[in-house]
C-alpha cells in the first residue's frame, strides 16, 4: 500500500497503532485489532 493510505495529510496516521511494538499498524478483523509483528491482539 502506498504511504498516503496510512497518513493523513497532516502527517498523522490513520490506523491505530500497536501499543506494544510502536512502529506497525493493527490490523482490523471486524471483532478485533491485531498486530501482525507481535500478535498484540484488541478486541472490540
């Protein structure tokens, strides 16, 4: 994916971030948020 669908146009990021990790993105599955680096896992 390219930067600009991660990033607003202020710089601020769109998706949440992984709480534990700091640099990768959650990645959503309806019921919960995961990270795919760590496996920190969010549920709705």
């Amino acid at each position: 994916m390219a930067r600009h669908e991660y990033y607003d146009d202020d710089g601020s990021p769109l998706r949440e971030q992984c709480p534990r990790c700091g640099d990768t993105f959650l990645g959503d599955y309806g019921d919960r948020l995961h990270c795919g680096k760590c496996s920190y896992t969010e549920f709705k």
